[in-house]
C-alpha cells in the first residue's frame, strides 16, 4: 500500500522537471517557496491555492449552466439564495481543509478508516457514476465553448482530453497547481459580463439582502435546490483535502490554510452572482429557453453584445477544462486511496497501472461520449448534478463526524457551534434531496 501522503490528487511527484515544468520559472507564481515561513499576510501566499481551486472548480459547465438557468428564467429574485451557499460552503470547506492539515491524509482515506470499506466501497461507487457524468458535461462544456467560434466538436472535444493528459502526466505538483491557479483568472470573465450588462445596481443590491419566499413555484424551487447541489458538490471535498495534504501544509499554517479555503468559497459564489447578473439581465423575460451554459453565451450576442458572448465562452471554456482535469484526477487517486491500489504520477505506468488506468479512462469515456454523432450531452449535465446533490448529505456527514472528532484532531476539532451547524445541514440537505425526488417521480416541473 503506498505511503498515505502519496495518495493525494494533487500528488504529481518530487522529480526531476519536465514538459510542463518550466511554468516553475515563472516568480509571480512561485507563492510557496517565496513565502513559505513568512508571519502575517504574507504567510497566507504561501498556502493559498487548494481552497481556491476546489472552488472555483465548482464551476464547472453544470454548474454555470445551473446558474446561467436561474438568471435567465427568474432574474434577479433569488440571488439571495447565492450568500446562504456561500456560507455552507465556506463552513464545509473549513472543516475538510482542516482534517486535510492535522491528518495528513486524504478523505477517502478517513473514511475507510473511521466508516469501514462498506461505506467506503459505497462511497466511491457514488462518486465514479458523478465524476464520470460530470467529466462527460466538463468535455462538452469545453467543445460547445469553442462551437461558440466555429471549432468542431470531433477536433475539440479529444484535443482538450489530450491537453488535460498531458499536462497532469508531464507535470509535477508544483506545475500543476500553478496551471490550475493560472486557470482560475478566465473566471473574471464573468465579472466582466456582468459589468457589461449594466444592471441596476441598488435592484442588485437588494436582491443579495432580501429574501423573496413569495409565491415560489415547484419548479422554481427545484432549481433552488440544484443551485444549492451545484455550489457545494462532494468532488470538491475530495480534491481539496487531499490537495492540502499533498502541499504538506503545516499546522502552525492552520490559520491560513482556512482562509485559503473560505476565501474559495467566496470567490465561487461572488462569480455566481455575476453569472446570474449577466443572464438576469440580458435574458429574463426575453422568453429565451436556456439549457446549457453556451447557450446562454450564443443568446447574449444579440441582447448584450459580442464581447459578452465571447467573455461567456471564454470563462465557460476555462472553467470546464480546469474540472475536466481536476475530476478524473479526484477520482483515480480516490479509488487508489480507498482500496490501496499504487498511485502518483511520479510513478511509471507498470507501478501504478489501476491509477492511470482510472485517470485515463475517464478521459476517454468523456471525450467518446461527447464525439458521439447528435448526443444531446444536457442529459449527462442534469444528470450528474442530482447524482452530486444526492451524494452531499452523505459526505457532508462523514466530514461533520470527522472534523468533531476530539480523537482525531484534539484541540482542533470542530466547537459546538460548528457540529450543531453541520448536522442540521445535513438535515435539511436529505430533506431538499427527499423532496426532489418525491418531485421528480410525481413529475412536478417537468
């Protein structure tokens, strides 16, 4: 069984550079070895990255799509609903960047652990059939992206899978986080478009503080419900941890590590807003239909402009490929973790064959099934964001558990508060999720 702390996603080796290494040469990138040991804010560079990265890649193709729906079918009437799960994501990713500091060790891992294979084997089957819809939606959101400027899918949709493989396989850890941190710049994109929609700003300002529970209709609150699925998805834990224990972040770096992670919490969901503000404002009442995130970017053209559909395009092309990278890799040393299989990519193929077996699998499934002549990809979108909201309340209860234990973290465990908090998450989350289902079986929103 490999050493605990080389089975984390982010665990691309101590090795000698290659390919995508000379990203290391870049000094504005090069936070933790400038300012590893630093007091104050400047320590905070030195963390910073897992808890960004897990959040922003939240945003996938899913989830703008979710939030570009929200917009465009109810305006401006619940954004308020986007601080709520900025805070239930800032409390999840707290706890799990926590156990990721204290431990050392992945969440698969604990799990197997604390909970026993049972729940673990359960566990990863939930998480392979939504990492692999949701890889399936991330290649698809990243081809209809580059449909957007007249790029066919046949050529895309294998030339992004590729582009992921490469640079995961001819990376080391440090490259790597640095592409992925590079990535999360294409989501100012969204700033942008917002800012170019020009919105009434104290109608915006209102709508973030004040909650309308007026009337809401079944359909209305089921799209609720998916933005609530879609803001805090279990992948995200599962990368996150495991990254934070990959960078070997101290426990005298505690306090930044948790910033680190709040601060991506905070980012994903303020680039929610701006998604929903862009798509509010150019398309509610326009009668546009809108099932995917390039859709929403095509229908913009007309209404805000063509440089709002290509920042749309652009940020939903970089959202989707960071998730198309993160997902797969989540995943492979996930299942690795959780029944002992050799990871890491410092590894050759012979020594890790069910790790890179898993990775690339996912890859080629997703990029297949996207290259499959008039499949309607939406499917594999919708589908995996109920598989990721049916999944959360379970995991949400193992972080709640692990991050309470006293054995486990010692003074460092989750306070009263917290555990109170956490649990009634994870109550209501099983009620929203009851409901969607009683929802869907009776046809309600259809």
């Amino acid at each position: 069984m490999a050493d605990r702390r080389s089975v984390a996603p982010l665990e691309l080796a101590r090795r000698a550079p290659r390919r995508f290494a000379a990203l290391s040469a870049l000094p504005f990138l090069r936070l933790r070895e400038t300012f590893r040991g630093r007091r104050g804010p400047l320590a905070f560079l030195a963390v910073v990255g897992p808890g960004l990265i897990a959040g922003v890649a939240g945003n996938d193709a899913g989830g703008i799509t979710t939030y570009a729906t929200l917009g465009s079918s109810t305006g401006l009437r619940f954004l308020w609903i986007l601080p709520l799960t900025a805070l239930l994501l800032a409390l999840v990713q707290e706890s799990v960047a926590r156990l990721g500091v204290v431990t050392g060790q992945g969440l698969t891992d604990l799990i197997r652990e604390h909970f026993g294979v049972r729940w673990t084997l359960f566990a990863m089957i939930i998480l392979l059939a939504a990492n692999l819809a949701n890889t399936v939606a991330n290649v698809a959101g990243a081809s209809s992206a580059l449909a957007i400027f007249g790029a066919p899918t046949l050529l895309t949709a294998p030339l992004a899978a590729l582009t992921v493989w490469l640079i995961v396989v001819y990376g080391n850890y440090h490259s790597v986080e640095r592409i992925f941190l590079s990535l999360t710049a294409v989501f100012l994109a969204y700033i942008a478009a917002a800012l170019l929609a020009n919105p009434n700003w104290a109608e915006v300002a209102s709508s973030l503080t004040t909650p309308d529970l007026g009337a809401i209709s079944a359909a209305e609150a089921l799209l609720l419900v998916a933005v609530v699925g879609t803001t805090v998805t279990p992948y995200m834990q599962f990368y996150l941890q495991s990254a934070v224990a990959e960078k070997e972040i101290g426990v005298e770096e505690l306090g930044a590590a948790r910033a680190d992670a709040i601060l991506g919490s905070a980012w994903t969901n303020f680039i929610a807003v701006c998604i929903v503000i862009a798509t509010a404002v150019a398309l509610a009442g326009s009668g546009q239909a809108i099932s995917s995130a390039a859709e929403a970017a095509t229908a913009l053209e007309p209404l805000a402009g063509t440089f709002s559909t290509i920042l749309f395009g652009a940020g939903l092309f970089g959202a989707s490929l960071l998730a198309m990278a993160i997902m797969p890799l989540t995943t492979a040393f996930a299942l690795s973790e959780a029944f002992g299989f050799e990871s890491g990519v410092d590894k050759k193929l012979g020594e890790a064959p069910i790790f890179y077996g898993i990775f690339t699998v996912i890859l080629v499934i997703g990029a297949g099934v996207v290259m499959i002549p008039g499949l309607d990809p939406i499917g594999a979108i919708v589908g995996s964001q109920y598989l990721q909201g049916l999944f959360l309340p379970i995991v949400l209860a193992f972080i709640v558990k692990l991050a309470s234990s006293r054995v486990l973290l010692g003074a460092h465990a989750s306070p009263r508060w917290l555990q109170i908090t956490g649990w009634a998450a994870v109550v209501l989350l099983f009620v929203l999720n009851a409901a969607v289902l009683v929802a869907n079986l009776i046809g309600v929103g259809a």
